[in-house]
C-alpha cells in the first residue's frame, strides 16, 4: 500500500513551493515516472539504506544511483526513478521560478537530472537531512522543511515579478507580453531563461501538456479527446498524441490507463506511480 500525504507551505513560501509530497513505498518496487513542468523538484529519500536507481529514457539504459536527496525538474522531458520497497521520501515541487527566486542558486548547476541536493545546497542540506531522519511524526517533517527554507533571504528585485507575469499569462503570444511587462524580449527571454532555464515558447508547450494531464486525471475514462484536441489547440489527434508523447515518454491512452488503475495518484498529477509489473507508460 502505498501511503501519500499531501502539504502546502504557509505564505510567503507557497509562492516559490507549489506543494510537498510525502509517498511511502508499497511491497512491491514500483517507479514514479516524474512529468516536465518547467519547475524545479527536491526528492529526498529518508531511508538511509536505499539507493535509487534515476533513467533518463524510457528505454531504462541511461541510470544513475543517487542516495538520500536529488534535484531535478529542470528536464525537458519526463524522468523515471525506481521507488525501492522501503523509501520514504518527501518530494518538494517548487513553482516555476521559484527554486532561483527563493535560494538565488543559477539554474545552470541543476540543468540535469538527479544532480544531489547536497552538492547545490551546500552543508546546510546535511544538517536538514539528519533533521529530517531525526522526526518522526510526518506532517513535522513538512514544517522542518518550511523552516529550512523560510531561512533563505527572498530577493526583492522587479527582474523576479517577469516570470510570474509570464507564467499567468502563458496563453498570449510573445508581443503582447513585451507590451504589457514594458521588458524587451531580449530581455525577458533571458530571464525566463535565467530562472527557469526555458524560453517562453517552450514553458507554453509545457503548460499545455500539464493542462492536458490535468483532464485526463478529471475525466480519466469519460475522456473526449476530439474536445481536448480543440480545447488545447492541437492541430488534430495527431498532434496531441506526438507532443504527448515527447513530454512523458507514453501515449495519452496509455496514462490514462495508468490513472484509472492508480486512484491513489490522483493527488499528485505531476507524478505518475507505477507498480514495476505494470509497463503501460515505460
């Protein structure tokens, strides 16, 4: 059984934090297949015995073993890890832009995936994780979490009111975002790029597929998918079932598959849980 538990940090950190995940693993080994959502994820392990096994494929060649914590989310396509029968691990997603604007880190040292939480938070991270081991009753872990990140100095400069501005206004195009922000694109760009690591055009890409794994977890098996083709602007089926595809590494069909026989993954859309004997999305 798989044990999921679900925490939103307190103002002003819920405006860099989206949300924090606690998952527990079940008998068997099952993979969490984390989706791109142009934002920065915290996995940490609490098991300090257990090495998880990162593939940067579908194909499960390009792996790399990582222990107690890693960062990743800056990935242009979806990841897999390999969730061991025993982990216990706390997931932190940030908002777009948030993981810079909070700790003020380049996104450049973290432009892959599974890099370790320790190499880009420093010794700080060390003292977190014994804290972390150290708790035991789950929704304290949380507020430790909330109190290490609290203790970052969060910038105040108007350069870090443009990604918000884009990031609710996804939907326009390039020009009117210029008009509107009084930022050249130049200059937009680059700090899309800055904190994000991504350009406009791309986030937009992005946003539309997690809108589109959105209404499939709502509509899991009551799905019109000429309406979302429409909906979300796709050329035609095609188009969706391709761009589907690029992102998450599986057909829209086969997530939602995969959503219908996992209810228990309904509160983190961003993360698809996946029994190992089930090899609907690899």
């Amino acid at each position: 059984m798989i044990n999921i538990q679900h925490y939103i940090p307190q103002e002003p950190l819920n405006s860099f934090i989206k949300h924090m995940v606690y998952i527990r693993g079940n008998s068997s080994n099952s993979y969490i297949k984390e989706l791109p959502e142009g934002s920065t994820n915290l996995v940490i392990e609490l098991n300090e015995n257990t090495t998880n096994t990162i593939y940067e494929d579908s194909n499960l060649k390009n792996k790399k073993a990582i222990k107690h914590a890693w960062i990743s989310g800056m990935q242009k396509q979806a990841i897999l890890y390999e969730n061991n029968p025993n982990s216990v691990i706390i997931s932190i997603r940030f908002t777009i832009g948030g993981f810079y604007q909070l700790t003020g880190i380049p996104i450049s040292l973290i432009k892959q995936n599974g890099i370790e939480a320790e190499t880009v938070l420093g010794n700080s991270f060390r003292d977190l994780y014994q804290q972390l081991l150290n708790t035991k009753i789950i929704f304290n872990k949380f507020l430790v979490l909330e109190t290490y990140f609290e203790k970052y100095t969060i910038s105040q400069s108007r350069e870090n009111n443009i990604v918000p501005f884009v990031i609710k206004n996804l939907e326009k195009n390039i020009n009117w975002l210029v008009h509107k922000s009084g930022y050249s694109q130049k200059h937009i760009i680059q700090v899309l790029k800055k904190q994000t690591g991504f350009a406009p055009k791309y986030l937009q890409r992005i946003d539309r597929f997690n809108q589109l794994t959105q209404a499939i977890q709502i509509q899991k098996g009551k799905i019109d998918w000429f309406f979302l083709v429409e909906k979300f602007g796709y050329h035609d089926q095609a188009h969706l079932i391709k761009d589907f595809s690029h992102f998450s590494g599986s057909k829209p069909t086969d997530y939602q598959k995969s959503q219908i026989l996992l209810e228990e993954n309904s509160l983190v859309p961003d993360m698809i849980l996946q029994p190992q004997d089930l090899q609907l999305i690899i």
